[in-house]
C-alpha cells in the first residue's frame, strides 16, 4: 500500500521539479526482498496516477535492485580508502562489552584490520571530531556531533549493501540534486552525508517535510492508523480532493482559503514555507474536503465517477443488486439529490438502493423507531390515498401524505417517517417524495402493502 504520508512527500517532490525545471524520478527500494512484489509496485504506480504523477511523465521506475553493482563497487571503495573496516561483532558481544543495550557501537573492530569474511559486517569509519552540518531547506542547518555518530553498517555479513548505502549510490548514479523526504530520515542524513562525502561527491539539497500525525499527535502508523491512499480511493474520495489535502500539511496557500484549484497550488507552493511541525492527518476534515469537492462536480461528472460502486471493480465490492436492475435514467433523475448528501462516493450505494432491489432492504433499527402504535393504520390511510393520486409527482405526493398525517393529528415529519421505511427500509436518505415519484406508483405501492403486512 501507498502510505498518505509517501503521498504527500511525492506531491511535494513532483510540484518543486516541475518549478525548477527539473525531473522527478521514480525509484523503487526493492532490495529487501520480503517486501518486494510485483503487484505492490504497481499499486504505487497506481495510487500516483490517481493523484496525478502519471506514468511517462518522470523518469523511472528505477529499481534499486538494478544497481547491486555499483553499491558493490562503492563499499570496497571506502573499505580501500580506510573509510571502512570490516566487524563481527554480534549485538550480544557489545552488549556485554558496554554492559546497556541501548548503548551504539562501541567501535570494538577499528583497528583490528579484519579482512573480509563471512559473517563480517562492512562499517564506516565516522570522523572522531568536528560535526557534519546538513543545509536543510525547511530545517535550517542542522548540526550533528561526530563523536556521536556511532560507525554504522553499510554492508551486511553476506556483502549485500544495507540501504544507507545503496540509498547515496542511486542517487549519485541518478545524478539527484534534491531529496525532499520526511523528517522522520533526517536521523539518517548526517550519515549519508558522510558517505556523500567520502565518496567525493557533493552531497543534495535537503528538505525534511514534517512527520504526519493522528488526532494523537502520533505518528502515522499502518498497523494503527488507516494510511493507504488506496483504501481512501477505493472509499470514494476524489482525487483532486485528497491531493489539495495532502498539500495542505505543512503548507498552506496564500489567503484564508484552503480549497482551491491545483494550478494554484503548483503556483505558490514554496519548499522554504514549510511548517516544520508534525501535520496532523484530520480524516474529518478530509471528509468536509471531499463533500466540498463532490458538490462542485457537473451533475453528468458526478454520474459517471459514481459508476465503479454502482457496478463495482476489482477492488470495490459489487453493489446489493443485479447488473440487470440497475436503471440508469432513475439514477440520473435522483442524482441531484444524492450528490448534496454524500461526502464519500461509496455512500451513494445506501443512498440509491431501494431504487434497484426488488424488496427494500430494512435496517431493523430503523424499522422499530418508525413503526409506532398507529403506524399500520397510517399506511392504510396513505395506501388508499396514493392509489387515488391524479398524478405521480413529488408536490401532489407530499400534499396527500400531509392530508394523511393531518386527519391524524401529525405533522408531515411524522407521517412520513413510516412511509419512508417501508418503502427504502431506512430513516435517513433522499428526500422521500422525489424518490416515491423515480421509485413509481406500482413499486411505492408493493413496499407499502408488504410494510402494512409485516405489521399484522
């Protein structure tokens, strides 16, 4: 899965490219080969071309995996600079050497001047004085002490390159002159910083966009928090919604506005106007975001992006009726309606379903807080009513059930709330005479003498 977190980062990155005239480029950390799939690869490049980094226009996807050579190559390079030596202590043996097992390396192999072996971690030599600034765009110039910068892997005990390592290698290969990344890798830069360095070559510009948190102030995890920007898509949030959203943490647009048309923000979003603190992830307020966005839509674009619930997909689950029940042109009459009523796409299937099921499909709840004492009598007196109608129509529909109710003593609210369950088996939805005129006489008519019935 694509995390909103990754999302959010690559907006950033694809939006300062195209500023700078620059590339954005694609690369796919494939080494770690238990998290590695073909089907997951291309789940990101999906979920990037629903919000709009569209395969062909960036370079890539590169696989890192491509590259084992060159990470090959760069380790023995520093090994035979002295910038690396090679280790075998275990985790156990330094424990036991600095008695605290959050203690670093202690540096133990230094000058032990091990060969290569089996078993025998390939570590960087940090530099023992000074520090290492790393030039952030958002940041500022971050300092790190190299005294403290325990001397860390950078190829494991099998030779493969951990991804500290490969990391710097494709992106001194891929020539990249900008990471723009999550603070939570800011830990990491003073490191590769050093590698950029021993390597001789001059290190990228960075940029540590803040961390993105929950209602919490936690971060963002996929085992706890919903992350997936597939999952948000697959609910039925639109694209152009989610991605100004994403834009929205850690940057705000000029002016006390916060929706607004994307050339706009690809216009003012400013790397160095980055708010360094944790963003905070507000699904609430995406959800406001994504109504906004559904009630701007053209009524014939809102038909058609409602279609993949309608009829389902591969990753959305096929709607409660039959391919052959569903009437376009009733969906296209109640459409209006529906689109200033749901704030996710996939609400518009419990919105729209009495209208394609053969029988209504009652929420029992719903059932029970409807049909009070007096409410089988209520339904005769409407069935009798709506069987004498002149004409099928929303206002003279209204009107008869509000003679009903009054002959009863109730108020419209009242009098239809019966008529409203019996005929979609729900208390909240359309608004009921508009759907009693798509739904027709003969159907209304079924559902509420099969209602009147359940009530004997």
């Amino acid at each position: 899965m694509f995390h909103v977190g990754g999302a959010r980062s690559a907006l950033q990155n694809w939006i300062y490219a195209k500023q700078q005239g620059g590339v954005f480029v694609l690369r796919i950390e494939d080494t770690d080969a238990a998290r590695n799939k073909p089907e997951w690869t291309e789940g990101i490049l999906s979920a990037l071309d629903w919000i709009g980094i569209e395969r062909g226009s960036y370079e890539g996807p590169y696989f890192q995996s491509s590259y084992a050579d060159e990470h090959r190559a760069a380790a023995r390079r520093l090994y035979d600079s002295g910038r690396a030596y090679y280790c075998d202590c275990t985790r156990e043996a330094v424990q036991a050497r600095t008695g605290n097992q959050y203690t670093g390396y202690d540096g133990y192999c230094r000058d032990r001047g091990l060969p290569a072996g089996e078993g025998r971690a390939l570590r960087f030599r940090t530099p023992d004085e000074g520090s290492t600034v790393v030039v952030d765009l958002i940041r500022g110039e971050p300092t790190f002490e190299n005294r403290l910068i325990e001397d860390f892997v950078i190829a494991r005990g099998d030779g493969s390159p951990v991804f500290l390592l490969a990391n710097v290698v494709d992106d001194m290969t891929m020539g990249i002159t900008h990471v723009i990344r999550a603070e939570e890798h800011l830990p990491n830069t003073p490191k590769q910083q050093l590698l950029w360095d021993a390597l001789g070559v001059k290190p990228p510009v960075w940029a540590h966009v803040p961390v993105v948190v929950n209602e919490k102030r936690q971060k963002l995890s996929k085992r706890r928090d919903k992350v997936a920007l597939e999952a948000y898509r697959d609910e039925g949030y639109l694209a152009d919604a989610m991605r100004n959203y994403l834009m929205l943490l850690g940057w705000a647009p000029s002016g006390d506005r916060e929706i607004v048309p994307w050339p706009v923000i690809e216009d003012e979003f400013r790397l160095a106007e980055v708010n360094p603190s944790p963003a905070f992830f507000d699904e609430k307020k995406l959800r406001a975001f994504n109504g906004e966005y559904i009630r701007a839509l053209p009524v014939e674009e809102f038909v058609e992006v409602c279609r993949p619930w309608l009829t389902g997909t591969g990753t959305i689950a096929p709607p409660p009726w039959q391919p052959e029940e569903f009437d376009p042109a009733a969906f296209a009459a109640v459409a209006p309606l529906a689109q200033t009523r749901i704030a996710v796409l996939s609400e518009i299937v419990p919105n729209v379903d009495f209208l394609f099921v053969a029988s209504p499909l009652i929420d029992e709840a719903a059932w029970a807080k409807a049909m009070k004492e007096g409410s089988a009598e209520l339904l005769d007196d409407a069935i009798a009513a709506f069987e004498a109608v002149p004409s099928w129509d929303a206002e003279t529909l209204k009107a008869t059930l509000e003679t009903v109710g009054a002959a009863r003593g109730l108020k419209l609210g009242k009098a239809q709330a019966p008529v409203r369950v019996a005929v979609t088996g729900r208390t909240v939805g359309l608004p009921l005479f508009e759907s009693l005129e798509v739904l027709g006489p003969e159907r209304t008519l079924t559902r509420l003498r099969a209602a009147r019935l359940r009530l004997t």
